[in-house]
C-alpha cells in the first residue's frame, strides 16, 4: 500500500494545504480561527442559522459550533437567540460590525480562491468539482 494512493490522504493533504492558504487572511490579517471564520461565512452568505443548520453546513459539530459562535459573540460579531420552540437550539445572525467583517473579508478570500482556481485547467476543475460532488453525495 502507498499512502498517496489512498484517496482520503490525497483529499486530507489536499484540503489541509487549500485550508492554510486561505488562514493566511482569515488567522493573520483578521485574527480568527478556522471554526470563526466558517461560522462568520455561512452567515454571510445565508444571513442567519441555527446551530443545528451551521453544523450540517460546515464541517463542525454542535459543539464546536457553539464555541465558535460565543468567542464571535464576544468579539461583537455575531448575536445568539433561543428558539422559543426549541430552547436547545440558538439561532445566530451577524451584527453590524459581523456584516462589516464578512464584506471586508470576502473579496480577499475570493482572491485567493480564484488564484488557486487557476492551477487547474477549466476542464480540470468542472471535473474535480464533479468528482467531489459526488463523492459527496454518495458517502452522505
């Protein structure tokens, strides 16, 4: 066996060195971990989520979730309510100051992915996309 032939390693050195690239911006120019940084963009994008909804997003667990949402909380990016039907679920949303963050924060994480974007051919990529879509949805 080789390791490299093995298709979680080549996805895990993989993502580990696209995930880096990315810490360049979100860790050094804006201080935030890798937990924050995914909360804050799928608020950016979606603009409120449940805690159930971010882990089901993001790569998180509840836990890991929620602790990222009180270190944004605390940085006065993100607000944390209870569901009146639920009292176990919060629901977060972006303040000011969060929306503020994400819109300064996503032209330069855009950058850098169309920057690695064009290591690969358009072909390559459509069919990279593909590839992981699927692998994706099958392993679901």
């Amino acid at each position: 066996m080789q390791l490299d032939d093995l298709l979680a390693y080549r996805l895990a050195v993989s993502a580990d060195k696209v995930s880096r690239q990315l810490a360049e911006i979100y860790e050094k120019q804006y201080h935030l971990a890798r937990d924050e940084w995914r909360l804050l963009a799928l608020l950016g994008d979606a603009g409120i989520a449940s805690s159930q909804e971010a882990a089901a997003s993001t790569t998180m667990d509840k836990v890991q979730v929620c602790r990222a949402a009180s270190r944004l909380e605390v940085k006065g990016f993100l607000t944390r309510d209870v569901l009146a039907d639920d009292k176990r679920l919060r629901v977060f949303t972006l303040t000011g100051a969060g929306r503020a963050l994400f819109e300064r924060m996503a032209p330069e994480i855009v950058e850098q992915n169309a920057k690695m974007v064009q290591l690969l051919d358009p072909q390559e990529y459509a069919c990279l996309g593909k590839a992981l879509r699927k692998l994706a949805k099958s392993l679901a």
